[in-house]
C-alpha cells in the first residue's frame, strides 16, 4: 500500500514538473536605444507587459545610441544572436528592408500569426505612411516626433513683440531674431534671437516644409533613390537664412548635435529655437524655472511658397526574421501590446513622443489634456495638417545615416565661411549622388 | 639524476610559449588577417552581399581628396601634439623633479589626466569649451572681452583638440622625463656647477642630452598614442567636425565602418595604419639606439 501511494506521488511530482516546464513563458529579447528616463519609462512598460501576462516573457536591453542599435545588430545577426525585436531609427528603414534579415509587421501580424484581430488601420495616417514600404507596414511605430519651433514668451514681451504672433516666414524670422537680440554695451551678444543645432534632419524638416522632396524617385517611395536634390532651391533657401542669421550675430551657432542649442534655450541665452516635439515637457518645465512662458509654433516657411508639412521623425520596432515560430508569435504579443490605448497614452504623457494611434489620441481629447496644454496641441495640428505627399512621407535612403553627416558638414563648411550655401550643397549633392551609387550596385 | 638534455626536449621552448602564442593569434593575428580579406571585399549593411573587389578600395581611398586630406591632417595633429606635449612635459618633470615637501602631491596630480578616459577628458574640455556656459569662455569675456568659438571653427576646434590631447598624455610623459631626470647623476651637475655653467646650459648642454633615450622613447610611444588614443577624445569634443577640421584617419575609419556601413573600405584604411605603425616600430628597432645619447 504505501509502495503504491509513493509511486502515485512520484508519478503526480513528475507531471506537475512537466507541465511547469511547459508553462515556462517564452523569452524574448528587445533592444532599444532609449537612454536615462526615456529608458525608465520602456522598461516600465516591459515589465507591466511581462506581468500581464505569463506565456511570454520581454527582456529589454539598452544597446546606446540609435547608430550604436543599428550597429549592434548587425554584429548580432553576422554572429546568429540577433535579437527578436529591435529599435531602429527613421532614418535606417530602408537598410532595414534591404537587410534581408526582418520580417515586415505586417507579414507577422497577418501570415505568420495569423492575429486577424489587429487593426491596421489604427495609426495616425503620418506616422503610418513614413513606415510604409511598397504597400506594406513595415516596422511597428514606436517613438515619434517631429521639430517644431519654440519661442520664449516673455522674451517678446520684454522687446515688445506679440506672444501669441510668432513668426511665420523666413523673414519674420529674421526680422524676429533681431528683434530679440539683445547687446550689451561692448558689442558683445547677451541673448541671441535665434539658435539651431547642425544637425541634418532640421534640414530634411525644412524640405519638407516647403513642398520639396529630398531624392529622386518620389523621395525614393517608387524605387531606390539615385539623384540628391540637396542643391535645389528649398534646401538652399534655408542654409542661406541659417547662414544669413548667423553672420548678423542674431543666431547662435552652438556647433553639431543638440545640446548645446538647448542648453542655450533653456538658459536664456537665446529666445527661440527649433527642436523636438518630444522636448514640449522639458522645455515647459524649464521655462517655467526661469520664470518664463513657453511659445510654440510651426515651423517657419519662405514666403509665398506653399505649406508641405513635417514628417514624422524618431523609431520604429523591427521584428527580425530568424526565429522559431512560437519566438515570432511572443514577439507579436509584445509588438501589439505597445500600440494599445492605454499603453500609447502612458507612453505620451511620460515622454512627450507623440501617441501613435487614433484611439490614444481620442483618449487625450477626451480627458482635455490639449486644452491644458497647448504647446502639445501645437505639436499635434503641426503633424495632422501637414500636406498628404511624397514630399511630407519622408525619404527613402539606404545610406540616410552618411546623407545626414554629409549635410551637416556641408551647413559647417558654408558657416565657417569656406564655401557659399549654393557651392555647399551642390558639394554635398554630389557626395550623396555617389553614395547612392555605390549603395545602389550591391542590389543590382 | 635526471639530467639536462635540451636536445632532446625541442619541444619545450615551444610548449612555454604556447599560451602567449595562443593569445597573440585570437586577439591580434586573426583580427589582423581577417581586415586583409576584408579590404578586398565591398559588403552590403548585414552582410547579405559581399563582392570581391581586389585592390579597388585601396584605389578609391587614395583617388579620395578627403582621405589625403586626413592623412595629411593627421600627420600635422600628431606632430604639433608630440612636439607641444613634449615640451610641456619635459618642463612640468624638471619642476617636480625638485626636493620640495609635498612633491608627490603635484606629481600625483599631474598624472591624473592620463588615468581617466579619453571619453571623460573629452566632456570636461567640451564644458570648459562650452560657448554657453563654459568657463574658458566666460574667463576669456572677462579679462578681453572675447568670445572664441571653441568647437564652432575649424582651426579653434583643431586646436581645442591638440590641447586636449596634450593634456591628456602629459602624465605618461611627465613620469618617463621624470625617472629619465633622477638616472642622470648628481655629479654630472656638480661638475657642471663648479665650471660656472648657467642654468640654462645645464639644461641645454646636459639634461636634453642625457635625457635623449627617454625622450626617443617617448616619441614613438606618442606617434602611437596619439594616432589610435585621440578617437575618444575627438569623437566627444568634434565628432570630425566643424566641416572635418578635426577629422583624422582614425576617425574617419570609424565613421566608414560604423556610420557609412563600407566595411572593406574602413578594413583597407584600418590594413594602411597597420603599414603605417609597422614603419614606425621598424624605425624605432633600426635607430632605436643609434644616435642617441647612451651613458
């Protein structure tokens, strides 16, 4: 008898052993290039998915900077440990769908998954488009922004300007910036007007803006970009007001990156600048510190030239293809957990990238977060009333990474003097003419 | 007893290097061999497509006006630094080679720059260079009144670079000056003293000379640094820039590789610096001890 109930336990131990390891959660791995509190808040939003549920299981990793992400993955894939779920910038989509390593969302939510439930029509159109490669959504819209202008309210009190009419054109802004300038008796410059960091995509945005493509072929949307327009006049038009500005001592030229252009925003060193929408909350909050109240407004245009609109910038997830099945199935939980309301919403308020999908935005209508603040509805009509075209779609460009340097040293070269706007970019166009070709011989 | 037979045990002396060997070839031999066959490829991002090219990214590198122009920059930013760095240090290890109290504090001190990261050094010098709110700017406003624009402009960022640079090796050096100072012995001095020499020719006629192998040394040691080690440095303070003024062909390796996704051209430019440090060390092995001022 008691040899009997001692196999049944042994037998009953073994089973409950077995189906505990069947009930082991899959475990995925998701790299992201989300650093400091922008990072906190992924990491947030990973756990609270891991504790929803239990059959799958997200680890998060920080792999640095959005190019050291992308680097990163290629070493993993060469050496078969790639990850299943990765963040890459807006700016590598088309070496992503060149890669041959990734499977487009649209492909896992449909084909592989079979998730029949999911609407994909959910996004907000901007944001869905730019991802949207030969009819098909590619990569999973995750943080996303775009530049808008900021302006320091009090700062045009003081001068005697309208805090609630900030300028529209390239020579309001110029006649602003002026305005805004303020020199102490030596000469020397207390508050600039105007500040901009060098970096390319300030450039790509005022493109935009203006209507204007960046590359042949429909902005590379019809077939693989083969010609820069670089040195066509809406790109030439705002390195010559950048340069223009800077050389009358009303714009700060605080060198490549953005740090520097923010730190003098935030300081009060100058009154207005173009930067993320992402930054709404840290600029509020920064002005407020100081005292001061914060302005926003869309990005300036050249006068009598027609409205394009921006083009959504920041990071997608990519879903990467060489995985078993059940891998692939847990990472598309995951994927479709992160474009959820309530999800979107967290996200949003915590970081100020906008909410990607049409319900979240709904929810914030609803609860008035707009009408508290503004400067977020600002951001928000900026995108929404932007031109549906190739234009505002955004570039395809396999080597968009080396086409932002290219530009960039091409705004140095023309702010140190060395070459005039036009001469610059019809330098830089010619290098990324180049760079297109050679990319383009590896797909022949 | 067993007696010592090395004949028969041929095998030992191989047997003992065997580990170091071992070592040398993962880290260094394969990695070595491996660029070379990469050079001679044009991959695609991933991997996906590799086409042999042959010597065609050597050809396109040197048909390339803005690699000479690194190379040429390059050239002139390691010369001015190991001759500016020298200089400085050799006058910073004859004060702290003097017997004061508290000597090995200011020793210690002038060694810190070269114990932290080239990435730490490089933000401390983009605070101070800040053109907001840094403090070589705001002291500069105080005392005359002028803004430089530190990493703005080219031939300012090139020099913020140097100095940076500069500073960061100052520690190695200061320490080989100082140990090369106290092997010269005393008598020399005394001798020099009592035939009436001024200081000045002490310092020209005895300390430079004695000090040669050290500062030989110390040259080749710099060329090496200062080629592989200002990568950190620059990638902070410049990243290249402004307009490639402070691009140099480390950094711009790292951008071919890293950012421009050409691994067979940065392999090709990583095989021509290998040439490059290989005719230094052949120099330094040839004229290492010729020349030169040995007691």
């Amino acid at each position: 008898m008691k040899k009997i109930s001692l196999i049944i336990t042994m037998a009953l131990l073994v089973l409950l052993t077995v189906s505990a390891a069947a009930q082991e959660p899959v475990e995925i791995e998701f790299w992201h290039a989300m650093g400091g509190y922008n990072g906190e808040v992924v990491n947030d939003l990973v756990e609270r998915f891991n504790e929803s549920q239990d059959e799958v299981h997200v680890k998060s990793q920080n792999t640095g900077s959005y190019n050291d992400t992308l680097t990163k993955t290629q070493a993993a894939v060469q050496s078969g440990s790639a990850p299943h779920i990765v963040q890459i910038y807006e700016i590598g989509t088309q070496v992503m769908v060149d890669s041959g390593i990734i499977i487009p969302i649209e492909d896992l939510g449909r084909d592989v998954v079979g998730d029949n439930t999911f609407d994909w029509g959910k996004f907000l159109t901007p944001v869905s488009n730019y991802y949207n490669v030969d009819g098909k959504l590619h990569s999973m819209p995750f943080n996303s922004s775009t530049p808008l202008l900021f302006y320091n309210k009090d700062a045009f009190r003081e001068v005697g300007l309208d805090p609630n009419d900030p300028p529209q054109t390239f020579a309001e802004m110029v006649e602003y910036a002026e305005a805004l300038t303020i020199r102490d008796e030596d000469g020397s410059i207390e508050r600039y007007g105007f500040t901009l960091g060098i970096v390319g995509w300030f450039v790509e945005q005022m493109a935009a803006n203006q209507d204007a493509q960046l590359v042949n072929n429909n902005n590379g949307r019809d077939g693989r970009a083969t010609e820069s327009y670089l040195d066509q006049e809406a790109v030439v038009r705002f390195i010559e007001l950048w340069k223009e500005m800077v050389d009358q001592g009303i714009m700060l030229n605080p060198g490549r990156g953005w740090d520097g252009a923010n730190q003098a925003f935030l300081s009060g060193r100058s009154a207005m600048i173009i930067e993320s929408t992402a930054s709404v909350g840290r600029f509020t909050n920064g002005l407020e510190e100081m005292d001061d109240q914060l302005g926003t407004a869309f990005l300036p245009r050249p006068e009598g030239v027609d409205r394009g609109g921006v083009i959504i910038g920041g990071a997608s997830l990519w879903a990467i293809a060489d995985h078993p099945q059940e891998e692939l199935e847990a990472a598309w939980k995951f994927l479709s957990f992160l474009s959820e309301e309530e999800q979107q919403v967290d996200w949003f308020e915590k970081t100020g990238y906008f909410p990607v999908t049409k319900a979240a935005v709904e929810k914030e209508m609803n609860t008035q977060f707009f009408s508290e603040s503004p400067n977020h509805l600002t951001a928000f009509l900026q995108l929404l009333l932007s031109k549906k075209a190739v234009s505002t779609q955004g570039a395809l460009i396999g080597t968009f990474p080396e086409v932002r340097q290219i530009v960039e040293e091409a705004v140095e070269k023309t702010l140190q003097g060395d070459m005039t706007p036009q001469e610059a970019m019809e330098e830089a166009s010619a290098r990324v003419d180049r760079s297109l070709e050679q990319y383009n011989s590896l797909y022949q | 007893m067993q007696k010592q037979d090395f004949k028969t045990h041929k095998s030992v002396p191989y047997l003992l290097i065997m580990p170091s060997m071992l070592i040398l070839s993962l880290f260094l031999y394969w990695p070595t061999i491996q660029s070379l066959i990469l050079s001679l490829y044009r991959n695609a991002p991933f991997g996906s497509i590799k086409i042999y090219v042959g010597m065609q990214n050597y050809f396109t590198l040197f048909s390339d006006p803005a690699y000479l122009a690194s190379l040429i920059r390059s050239a002139l930013f390691v010369f001015i630094t190991i001759f500016g760095g020298l200089i400085v240090s050799l006058m910073l290890a004859l004060l702290v080679n003097k017997k004061l109290y508290g000597i090995k504090v200011y020793r210690t001190i002038f060694f810190i720059p070269y114990a932290i990261s080239p990435t730490v050094a490089g933000s401390l010098w983009v605070f101070l260079l800040n053109p907001v709110a840094g403090h070589v700017n705001y002291i500069l406003e105080l005392l005359f009144n002028v803004q430089v624009p530190w990493l703005t402009s080219g031939v300012f960022a090139f020099t913020a670079v140097i100095i940076a640079s500069i500073w960061k090796n100052m520690g190695f050096n200061i320490i080989f000056f100082l140990a090369g100072l106290q092997s010269i012995p005393d008598s020399v001095y005394e001798a020099a003293e009592i035939d009436g020499a001024s200081s000045f020719q002490i310092l020209k006629d005895i300390t430079i000379p004695l000090l040669s192998p050290t500062t030989f040394y110390l040259i080749i040691m710099n060329i090496i640094f200062t080629v592989f080690q200002t990568f950190g440095i620059i990638d902070i303070m410049t990243q290249g820039g402004p307009a490639d003024a402070t691009n140099m062909v480390i950094y711009k390796l790292y951008r071919d590789m890293f950012i421009n996704f050409r691994p067979g051209l940065a392999a090709a430019q990583s095989v021509i610096l290998l040439g490059l440090v290989l005719l230094v060390t052949f120099f330094h092995f040839k004229f290492g001890s010729k020349g030169i001022h040995y007691q």
